[in-house]
C-alpha cells in the first residue's frame, strides 16, 4: 500500500512539473541564471576560454556590447584572427588569408541582430516578436527535460530542452532556412557556474564537431570603442 501511495505522489508530482506553461518555465530560467532584473541591467560582457577544434586547442575571446557590437576574436598557432558585428555593419578578418578585414555582407549582419541585440533570447521574448511554445517533456540522452520551441522567424527556430531540477538549459537544437536548404545544429551546454555579482553562466558547451570551455566570465567592465573598429 505504502508503494502506491508513493508511485501516486511521484506521479502527480510529475504531471505537476510537466503541466507549466511556456512562460512558467522561461521565468523560472531566468530566475535560475540570474533573474529578470539583474539580466536587464547588463550593459556588456566579456568572456574567454578556449575551442577544441578537431583536436586543434584555440583561444578564444569575445566583447560583447548589448545592443551596440560585438567582437569575436580567436588565436591560432601565433596569429589572431577576429569578427567584428555592429548595427549596421560589420568585417572579418583571418590573419591566415588576409592582410586587412574584409565587409561582412548585410544579410550577415541582419543575421546577427538576434544575438547582439538580446542577453538572451528567452528573455522579454515577447517584446522582440518571438513566440515560444511548449512542447512538454524532451529527452537529452536519457535524461528528462523540458522543452520549449522558440520561433525567431519563419526561417530561424531553436528548440531548448531544460533541466526540469534546476531550469539551466541543456541542449539547443537550431534550424534555419538558407536560401530554401535547411541548416541545423546542436549544442549541449554544462557546467554552470555563478559569479560574484550573482549570474550564472554554462561554461561549456559542445557541439557540431567542436567544444568550448570559458574560464573567465566578466559582466558590465569598461570596454574600449576601438576592440569594435576593424584595422585597415
């Protein structure tokens, strides 16, 4: 009797957990990495680590301004190449191939507005005309989680999958439409760390062939126009 009292509880503990809404799970997210205030209150970001690329060990940097610009700069065998995205414009350059950045093209830079424009993209969806809809219980390789489906646009769609324990992302699956072929991707993200004013970050994350590892997270610190100016 006592068992069946207990596979009762655990199963309607279940189908309480499995019953949130898109926006239940999204607030409890954000309330897990930080909170919707804190996250609102970032002006920038600063992050380093390194990439394993097919077994080549790559440092990696990235400035980010919200809203404003970001740079992504990667070392390789001595030489620095980076990726500069801004409002309206933005360059690349590879040290291995080039003597001074090239023009990004504009569909590139429209591309990136989602990311420079946002923390995070479950945050304020709404307000960015984002739709996300839950799609109940997911799987990431045996283990529960709960899912959620983001649409960006008609061509762009990441589904999450959630750790129904703690709300920290675990797996991002993303489909995007180019020029009528489907593109996707996949990557898994862990270990989560806090930091001393109170974010929490995944400090790794692995997919489609490569991994990153981030050992340094800054949020909110000065960061010069020039990291946002291509040499020429």
């Amino acid at each position: 009797m006592k068992k069946t009292f207990l596979t009762i509880a655990l199963t309607i503990a279940g189908l309480a957990l499995f019953a949130q809404t898109a926006d239940d799970i999204i607030n409890k997210y954000l309330d897990a990495i930080g909170g919707r205030e804190k996250l609102l209150a970032i002006k920038n970001i600063y992050m380093e680590g390194t990439a394993d690329e097919n077994g080549q060990q790559i440092l990696i940097k990235d400035w980010k301004i919200i809203k404003k610009a970001d740079r992504s700069e990667y070392t390789l065998m001595g030489v620095t190449g980076y990726t500069i995205i801004t409002t309206d414009s933005g360059w690349s350059f590879n040290p291995q191939e080039e003597k001074m950045a090239q023009p990004i093209s504009i569909g590139e830079v429209k591309k990136a507005q989602a990311d420079l424009n946002s923390v995070d993209p479950l945050l304020d969806y709404k307000d960015k005309g984002y739709k996300v809809a839950y799609e109940g219980k997911g799987d990431v390789d045996g283990s529960d989680a709960l899912k959620l489906e983001l649409t960006i646009s008609d061509s762009d769609m990441q589904t999450y999958f959630l750790n129904p324990s703690t709300y920290y992302i675990m797996r991002i699956k993303s489909k995007e439409i180019v020029n009528g072929k489907t593109q996707e991707s996949q990557q898994d993200f862990s270990n989560y760390q806090k930091t001393p004013e109170g974010y929490v970050f995944a400090m790794s994350a692995v997919g489609d062939g490569s991994s990153v590892n981030f050992t340094m997270v800054k949020v909110n610190t000065d960061m010069k126009p020039s990291l946002f100016v291509p040499k020429r």
